[in-house]
C-alpha cells in the first residue's frame, strides 16, 4: 500500500467521545460541545492542556435563514479554544462541504507539518425547535431567484431531482431503497448513542412513509438532531504512548463540482463524473483500490447518496449500485454498519468517521467485524464532498 | 438567456466567467431562447417549504432541458399533466403565470405535438 500520500500512517485518531443523540438536549449546544470534546481527551489518555489544535466544519446545513449564533446554533474550533483557556498552537475552520472529512484532512496536515501535536476535531450538530427547511421568505434574490419562485426550496427537493433521474436512467425503485434505509436503521438501532436506539424500522413502513418531494420521503432524509461528535488526532510517534490502538489517516480526496451551470447543487451526470475524478484521487493517494476497504461508511444523510458513492468509488458499476445493496458481491461487504447519518440522526459525516475508528481499533463492541483493517469514510456528494481512508 | 459573446455558450443561472471558453475579459449578451424543451427531471412537491405554495401542493418542479443546448437546464414548475404522465424527454413548452408584484414566472406546459 504506497501511493504518493506521503503523510498515509503518520497520523493517527488516538480518541472520542459522542454525545447522546437527541431532538434536542436541555444545555445549549456549545456546552454539550464541551462535555464531548473533554470526553475525546480523556479518552485518549490526555490532559486537556496537552491540546495545541482545533479545527471543525461548523457549516449549518438548514435553509430556514435562522440566526447562527457562535456556541448555541454552531460551534467553531475558535470558540471551544476561547471555552477551554487554550491558546491553541493551530487553529483552522473548513469551509468547504464534506466537514468532517475536510477538518481530518486539515488535522493531519496540521500534524504531519509539526504545526501542532494533539488537535481535536468535532461536529456540532442542531436542531432547530422551527422547521428545519421552512423559510418565511416572500421575495427571493441572489441565488435564490433561480429556485424559490418555482417552489424549489431545501436539499431534500434538489435531491429528488437527481433521484428521480437516477431511477428513471438505470431502473431504481423505492423497493430497492427499502434495503438501504432499513439496513440503516437495523445496525442504528445497536447504536447506543443513536437518537434510532432500538428502533428498527420494517420495509413496509418504509414503503409507506410520508413523501416529502417524490420520490423522496421523509426516512430518505436523516433525521435532524442535535449531537456532537469529537476526536483526538496526533502523529505515530505520540499515538504509540496512547492507550487505544491508533487508526492512522491512509489517505483522502477532495471534490469540486464540476458543473457547468445549474439551479441546484447536484446534478446526477456532475455528480457521476465529479465522483470518479475524486475516487481516481483517492486511489491515487492511497495507493490501494475499493477492494481493500474492510469497512467502507458511505455518506447517507439523503438515501441516494449511497448508491452515487458506492458507484464512484468503484464498489460497483455505475447505474448499479441500487443491486449491488441488494446482494453485495464482495462476499457481503458491510457499507452501512455503524447506521450512518439514517441510523444515528443528522450527524454530517460523524457516523461514517467514527464507525471506521471503532472497528479499525477494535472498539466496535458488538458491533466488532472479524476483519477490520482499512476503513473508508465519506461525506455529502460524491463531486463535492470529502473521503478519507483509514487503516490499522 | 445569458450567452457569452466570445463563444456563444448559453448558461443558465448567469455566471461571471463563461463556463465554456473561460474567456478573459468576459462579455455577455442577452440570447432569446424558443422556451421548447424536453423533460430531464423532475420532483412532485407535496411539502412545500415556502410561504404560498403550501395551497398548491402537490407540485411539479422540473428540469427542463432547452432545445438550444445540450445539458442547458431551467427549473420550473410543470403544469397541467399527469403525474402518472411525466416521463424523460417529454416535450415541453414555456408558459407564463403571475408571480405577485408584477412578476411573471415561466413555467412548462406539454407541447404540442
């Protein structure tokens, strides 16, 4: 395995925690935050003090136009710091989408340079008590113009568009889907932080749920919460004083869209296309291929994500995925068993990550596969998202 | 339409910089377009997430693909066929409604055969 990733087994993610996932917790965000992110240093062995970088994604995804308020809507890397009397060494936010995977590569360029030795990266997550995508808009400007007037408005919409032609292209069906969503759930349920927590759900309540935007229902869409996710990251040498076997960053890849004009994020040809030139880097930077991935977590905070993933990865053929979930050929490769973003709740790339770490470390419990040795985690769309791999 | 004087590429929403040529300076021209195209995709609203469209759920919103271009692309509500009806390709034309405020919004009617 050596690819031209340089840094691939210089760093390690040596520690977590999660907070309980819930619709809504009784202390303010950051102070849930706080709780994690001193839960993840204790667990990897560490004073607070030993921390020198923080670095999140605090992008709050919903397009209710709600005021964001540093500590109670997000939380940045900048305000934990400030919280725990850190002058940190590093400190960086990533802008781009794809959080959690663009805040690990940030870490581990941070610590394969020597900029800092221990930094944290976390995700806070919240629900709002409004609606999540209901804006009270009645005059849209900027790029809004191109969608509001049409009744056009939220992810879930402009997923659907995708979706549909996704379906119309190669011959997907909701039944189909039905697999991935309650396949979703049944390993959430196992999660003991889940907000899914021993709440499996049957194909045929699946098949019935409420739609949204056809075909798009409502358990297409993960559930939003409020959560926080926190790991400790820091370089070989000091991973091997740790008390946690390390899971060291392998190597990643960063999407740009490549569309060329368009109302919506997505578009399926973009995405496709978009998807295979980030998993050429991928490959590229690894220096290993889709068949080595013991634990591949793709991203499924809308359930279409998971078959563009899988197909741009390389785990099957485009247009063939909605099979391939059905039957996986890879002598039943497990795509979704830490429940994902459908299993846990809107967690934004936590799922996938932390399911990689547990199972690479030994650390997944019940959960534990036989053979875990390289894991792959993912985040929002193929063409504009994020992928890291880890191994052992 | 917005179309590059450079290289007469069509791009819809307008962009900065022509998506095609990339050229430098860039110059664009206001195209018109025929409003004929086909259906590439599409969504039935029946959750509408602003405020005047929840009395008129459930919607089509769809892509339509324009005749001038391959891959040029406007969303637009669909109007007056079938759910059951809507397939890729179908062939649409642009119509006008009230928008509020003076404003006409274009939307997609079946196209006469």
């Amino acid at each position: 395995m050596s690819g031209r990733f340089a840094a691939a087994g210089e760093v390690a993610v040596v520690g977590y925690a999660h907070s309980p996932i819930r619709r809504s917790h009784d202390v303010e965000l950051g102070v849930l935050t706080l709780r994690t992110i001193r839960a993840a240093v204790a667990d990897a062995g560490l004073d607070i003090a030993a921390i020198d970088g923080f670095t999140t994604g605090a992008l709050f995804p919903a397009s209710s136009g709600l005021r964001l308020r540093d500590g109670i809507e997000i939380v940045t890397g900048d305000w934990v710091a400030d919280q725990l009397r850190i002058q940190p060494r590093w400190l960086c936010g990533f802008q781009g989408l794809g959080q959690i995977c663009g805040s690990v590569i940030l870490a581990t360029e941070a610590i394969a340079s020597g900029a800092a030795d221990y930094v944290v990266v976390h995700r806070a997550m919240y629900n709002p008590p409004t609606r999540y995508h209901t804006n009270a808009m009645t005059h849209a400007a900027d790029a809004d113009q191109w969608s509001a007037p049409h009744g056009l408005w939220g992810p879930p919409s402009h997923m659907a568009l995708v979706y549909t032609e996704y379906m119309q292209r190669y011959g997907a069906t909701r039944e189909h889907m039905a697999t991935v969503v309650t396949g979703g759930r049944r390993t959430g349920s196992q999660v003991p932080w889940s907000h899914w927590f021993g709440r499996p759900l049957e194909r045929a309540d699946y098949l019935s749920a409420r739609m949204i935007a056809d075909p798009m229902s409502v358990l297409d869409c993960d559930i939003p919460v409020t959560g926080v996710g926190a790991f400790v990251l820091t370089s070989r040498e000091r991973a091997s004083d740790l008390p946690h076997k390390p899971v060291y960053v392998a190597g990643y890849a960063q999407g740009r869209s490549t569309t060329v004009g368009g109302v919506g994020p997505w578009r399926l040809d973009d995405v496709e296309e978009g998807g295979r030139a980030v998993a050429r880097i991928l490959w590229e930077n690894a220096g290993f291929g889709p068949e080595q991935v013991d634990v591949p977590q793709v991203y499924d905070a809308f359930s279409p994500f998971v078959y563009l993933w899988l197909e741009a990865l390389g785990f099957c053929d485009r247009g063939e995925a909605f099979e391939y979930v059905q039957d996986p050929p890879v002598s039943g490769l497990p795509f979704q068993t830490g429940g994902g973003a459908i299993g846990n709740g809107r967690m934004h790339g936590v799922p996938q990550m932390l399911e990689c770490y547990l199972q690479l470390a030994g650390r997944a419990g019940d959960r534990q596969l036989a053979r875990a040795e390289v894991g792959l985690a993912c985040q929002a769309a193929p063409s504009i998202g994020g992928v890291v791999v880890y191994s052992t | 339409m917005q179309r590059c004087a450079h290289c007469g590429f069509l791009t819809y929403p307008p962009v900065p910089v022509c998506s095609r040529c990339h050229a430098d300076p860039p110059a664009f021209e206001w195209a018109d377009v025929s409003g004929h195209g086909r259906l590439a995709t599409w969504t039935i609203v029946r959750d509408a997430f602003l405020p005047g469209f929840a009395d008129i759920t459930p919607y089509v919103v769809g892509e339509v693909e324009l005749v001038e271009q391959p891959g040029l692309r406007v969303v637009a509500r669909v109007v007056g066929i079938d759910h059951d009806a809507l397939r890729p390709g179908l062939a649409l034309r642009v119509d006008f409604v009230d928008g509020g405020d003076g404003t006409r919004v274009p939307v997609f009617v079946e196209a006469e055969p």
